[in-house]
C-alpha cells in the first residue's frame, strides 16, 4: 500500500490519453505498484460540460499533444457503449499484466485514428495489438463483476473529494491532470522510490 501509485483514467478524456504514455512508464522508473482505477467519465456520471469548456479542452488538448509528440485530432467519442466496452476490457487486461499497452493502444486509436470501438471489428485488433486473446476480451465486456469494479473506482474517486482525471494518487495525496506528473516525480524521488539505473 505504502508503495502504490492509484491512476483514475478515463476513456474519454484527451488529458488521460496525453498522461498515458508517462503514467504507465512510472513503473519502470520508480519502486512502485501503480493501480488501475477505471471509471466512467463525467458525462455518464450526470455532471455534462458546458460546451464552451469542451472547445476549450480540445483546442488545449490539441495543444498538449503537439508539445508531448502524440497524434491527436481524428476523435471518435466512445461516450456510453464505447466507454462500458474500454473499462470492462482493461479491467480484464489488468487481471493478465496487459492493461498499459490495451490502454495505450485504445486511447490512441480513439483519440488520433477515428477508432469506432463499439465495433468489435475495429476493438479486436486493438486488444490482439495489446497482446490480448479476442474471445477473453468478449467475455469481459460481458461481465457484470468488471463493472461492478470500475462503478467501485469511481465511488472511490468521489469518497477522495474528487471528479476529474487523470488523477493520481500516493499516500494520500492527489495529483489531478496530466500536468501533475512531475509533481507525482518529485514526491516519489523524495520517498527514496526511484530506481537505480532508471530510464
């Protein structure tokens, strides 16, 4: 416990695709165990953006991918079954060690490539990418425990005071947006965590 980071993630939002790629390389360069903390997003949570919020997290968004070097722009909007079919696979993918690559492939695929995951031709290839077995991935999307797991990470997200993601947490503390990483860092360097040798 004492050494574990918590990573709440959302699908459907940019900042989580853009702390992606940072987020699930933390492991490598620090002593931790970081938890993965599916939860819906906030549209399906009944708190809706105003629409002048949403163009703003696009066009900064937009922005964000350009500094980090990651595609963006060709979005599908996985909201309701796309979201459900995401959450119920990386909690499986969880289960069997692959949720950062099944993560980082589909948040890419949704947020650069148009990726229409509520079809299971487009979300195969994207779990077989991510070294994931296509008839486990089926049964995980029908799996009514999965569910009940990513419902439990976003109660737990609300019980910490908190909504939006990617937020983490260590020893109590939260760090909310992908703009909060090296802040995570620091505390994770000043707690004796980072690994000699380290990328």
């Amino acid at each position: 416990m004492d050494r574990e980071v918590e990573l709440f993630f959302s699908f459907r939002s940019p900042y989580s695709y853009l702390a992606g790629p940072r987020a699930f390389a933390l492991p490598e360069r620090y002593d931790i165990t970081l938890v993965w903390r599916g939860i819906r997003p906030m549209a399906m949570r009944g708190q809706p953006l105003p629409l002048a919020k949403q163009l703003y997290i696009m066009r900064d968004a937009t922005r964000e991918a350009r500094r980090l070097g990651l595609p963006f722009g060709n979005i599908f909007d996985p909201l309701g079954e796309g979201v459900w079919r995401c959450l119920t696979i990386a909690e499986h993918a969880a289960e069997v060690g692959r949720v950062g690559p099944f993560v980082l492939r589909a948040t890419r695929a949704i947020w650069s490539e148009g990726a229409r995951v509520i079809h299971d031709d487009v979300l195969r290839p994207l779990c077989e990418e991510a070294g994931l077995g296509w008839d486990a991935c089926a049964l995980a999307m029908a799996n009514a425990l999965y569910r009940k797991r990513v419902e439990a990470s976003t109660a737990r997200l609300e019980a910490l005071g908190h909504w939006g993601v990617p937020t983490f947490v260590f020893r109590g503390e939260l760090y909310w947006g992908q703009d909060r990483i090296e802040d995570l860092e620091y505390d994770l360097r000043e707690a004796g965590l980072e690994r000699r040798n380290a990328p």
